[in-house]
C-alpha cells in the first residue's frame, strides 16, 4: 500500500486528527495537491507571511480576487502557546466569513520552524503544513531531525518542508559553498526524510537585502536549480527570500523617518525564471512588512489629527492587498485554483 493510500485509509477510519483541532475543520487544506497543481500548471503557489489581522485580510482578498491557491506562513519566532492556537482561529474566522464567489485554496504553514517541538505543536493545533530548517546542521543530523518531523506531521496528513543551504539573514555572511545548495545532497535527503518540499539555495537572503553577495545585484543560480530539478525531477521545490522590495516603498519608509540600507530585491524576471523551471512555491515576507509599515508611517505622519486607526489600516491593508494581486500574476497562480482542490 502506498503512503498515499494509507493517509487516505486513515481519513477514512477517523484516525488522523491531532490533539487539538484537524485543519481541515478550519477550512484549510494541505499543500500536496496544491503543488501537484503548481507543477502541473507551471506556476508557484505564494507564501504570503502575515504579522497581524490586516495583513492576513488582505492576503487572502488578494488571493481570492485573483483565484490563486495561498500558503498562510508564521514564523517560529512570531508564536508562543497562547498565540499559536489564536492564530488558527483567526484564520478560520476570516475563511467562513468571506462571500467570495471563488473560494481561495489555503494552507496555513508554520515557516522557519527550528524543533520537533515547534512543528508538533503547530500539527496539533490544525496547521496543514509546517517547515523543519536544519540547514546549519550537519547533513545527517538534518536529516534525522527532519524525518523525525514527518514521521509524527504525516500521521495527520499535514505536509512538511525541508531546507537544504544557507538561506542566510541580511547581517549574516556565508562563504561560497555555503550559501548555495549541494545538488548532490538532495536526492539522499529528499529519500531519506519523505519531505512533501524542498527549500533549495540558489543566491536569495532572508531580510531586505535579497542579494548574497556584497554590493552585487541578486542574480539567482538557475543552472543549481537545473542540477537539483534533473536529480529529484517533479518534486516541489520552493524559493525562500523571494521579496522584490518594492523602491517606492522604501523611498516612503526613509522618507517619513525609516531606515532601510541596502536594500535589493529579486525582480520579477528572475522570479519568472525560476518558476519557468520549476519552482513551485515562492516566499514573501520583507514586502508585506516593508508595504505595511512604510504606509502606516505616512499616513500617520500625513494626517497627524487622525486617531481612528481604521483610517491607516484600511490604506494599508487595501495596498498589500494590491501587491498580492499583482504577485500572484508575476508567479502565474491567478486563475489557477481549479488545479489545487
């Protein structure tokens, strides 16, 4: 019986719902069939990080305003135990209340997670994917951790992705060999672990400075993602860092008293590049915060008589919605729901 067969058996005995709430009683699905969809497509499915009530309304207004399957991404460091079960609840409030006639398909995905403990914690509550990065671990050790993950997620059928290379901070400085995936080491990782994901190095940072070099625009290396798709072939591969880090935005953040040095972003041909040759998931969290905070400090510094909260909020929440609109075309995921249910 394949593992495919037995999470479906185990649907059907009523034996997959964790301690605390199945996600799929949230409203939610998984990422398997989104990513069948995606490499079926030829498209990327976004993963939109959100920090607040806003954010997550206007990611999802993008998504479902554009069809476009949507990967809902927390990072580790943004819960704890009380805000970890809070979260699923606001996001199955925001799904049952929308009226859209076209419903979006969402994933609600723990990213960046550190420890078994994250990711079962995350499982137990309802999220439908989680991420396991042991990166900066030695490769065994990687990918003991990670399978130790997938063993106790696959039990209720949530999806898990791993991380093979540094995908380094913007402060942060890797060396050559670093900073970049080993093709060579993921087909024994991928087998090793059972990952339903890949998230693969090819020259991105987390932070505002997307480039890995010094002083040097971001150049992706599409040939290691060539070498890595002619060893696993269609396996989801996923793109950390993937932010444009919009100028207009970050004019506005300096101009009304922020601070954002150096700041680079992979532009839209790049990312067209790499999904062209099969990337299938893309990350996004520099640009909602970036968007976000730059016009909360406009509005407030612009309308210094204004205490309604609403006023700023609903300007800043109606332009991230707007950049998820146009992101979702740049990726190709618009109109391409019906490929992921």
């Amino acid at each position: 019986m394949s593992d495919e067969e037995i999470r479906v058996w185990k649907r059907l005995m009523h034996s997959d719902s964790p301690p605390f709430g199945n996600y799929r009683d949230l409203g939610l699905s998984n990422t398997r069939k989104m990513f069948s969809g995606a490499l079926r497509g030829k498209f990327a499915v976004p993963g939109y990080n959100f920090y607040n009530l806003e954010q997550l309304r206007a990611i999802m207004a993008g998504c479902a305003g554009t069809d476009s399957p949507v990967i809902l991404q927390v990072l580790e460091r943004n819960l704890n135990d009380a805000s970890v079960r809070s979260i699923t609840h606001m996001v199955k409030g925001i799904i049952v209340s929308r009226n859209d006639s076209v419903r979006a398909v969402v994933a609600l995905h723990l990213d960046h997670g550190t420890s078994f403990e994250s990711c079962k914690r995350c499982v137990d509550v309802g999220f439908s994917s989680v991420m396991i990065d042991g990166s900066q671990l030695p490769l065994d050790e990687n990918i003991e951790l990670t399978r130790t993950v997938v063993d106790y997620a696959h039990k209720y059928d949530v999806c898990v992705e791993g991380e093979l290379g540094a995908i380094s901070g913007a402060t942060e400085v890797a060396t050559r060999e670093e900073m970049y995936t080993r093709p060579s080491q993921v087909d024994e990782f991928v087998k090793a672990t059972k990952v339903d994901s890949l998230a693969i190095s090819i020259g991105t940072a987390h932070g505002p400075s997307k480039s890995r070099l010094k002083d040097a625009p971001v150049q992706l290396r599409l040939d290691i993602l060539d070498e890595v798709r002619a060893r696993v072939g269609d396996f989801p591969l996923v793109l950390h860092g993937a932010s444009g880090v919009p100028k207009q935005y970050v004019e506005i953040l300096k101009r009304y008293g922020g601070q954002m040095e150096g700041a680079s972003g992979v532009g839209d041909d790049q990312l067209k590049a790499a999904v062209k040759k099969g990337i299938c998931k893309a990350n996004f969290d520099t640009d909602i915060k970036l968007i976000f905070t730059a016009t909360e400090r406009e509005c407030l510094a612009e309308n210094p008589k204004e205490f309604d909260p609403r006023k700023h909020l609903e300007i800043a929440e109606a332009r991230v919605s707007e950049y998820v609109r146009n992101k979702n075309r740049v990726l190709g995921s618009q109109d391409m729901g019906r490929y992921c249910h």
